[in-house]
C-alpha cells in the first residue's frame, strides 16, 4: 500500500469514525438531522474509501479499511460512549490486526 493510499485511508477513517459518533448520538436522541448528518459523513468516507481502492485494490484496501476502523470505532466507542469491549472482543481485534499484518505485507520484491 503507497503512501498516498495511507492518507486516503486515514482521512476515511477519520470520517467514518466522526459518521459513526454522529450515528450513535442519533440512536441515544433519535433527532432525523443527526440522522441526514451521519448519512453525509457516510457518503464522503465512501468517496474517500473509492480513492484508496484505486491505489491499493479492492481485497487489501476493504481488508485494511475494516480493522483500522474496527480498532478507531472501538477506541471512540470506549472514550466518548464509556463502552468496554470484552476480553474475547479485545482478542478479536487483535487477530483482525494480525491478520491485515500479514494481507498488506510487502511480498519482498516480488511483482
């Protein structure tokens, strides 16, 4: 995965876990502009994520994109909502991260 790739991986990631908060904050008050404001936010991560899939691909790009937001939805979800992931939750994302370890590995020179 280049460089480029990464920056448009964090700025949808950036997005998604903002789009995600807004999400959870209609969920706990139900109010339909906080809805149409996490629709939003969905839209442009997805444009972003588009960007990342065409420097990186589709399998290591959805691959890489699903744990880093795992891991940076967990992390809002303990900090701002004060929920705790279980201890079979916390091994969960610590495989999915070993596991996107070895998808985005550099093959060693090899085309």
């Amino acid at each position: 995965m280049t460089a480029l790739a990464f920056l448009w991986l964090a700025a949808a990631t950036v997005v998604f876990v903002a789009a995600n908060g807004v999400l959870k904050v209609y969920a706990i008050k139900g109010q339909p502009g906080v809805l149409i404001g996490a629709l939003l936010m969905f839209c442009v991560g997805n444009w972003l994520m588009v960007q990342v899939m065409k420097a990186s691909g589709l399998g290591l790009a959805i691959a890489v994109s699903s744990i880093v937001q795992l891991v940076a939805i967990s992390v809002l979800a303990l900090v701002v909502f004060g929920e705790r992931p279980t201890g079979l939750q916390l091994a969960g994302m610590a495989l999915g991260v070993v596991a996107v370890a070895m998808i985005a590995w550099p093959a060693g020179g090899r085309a």
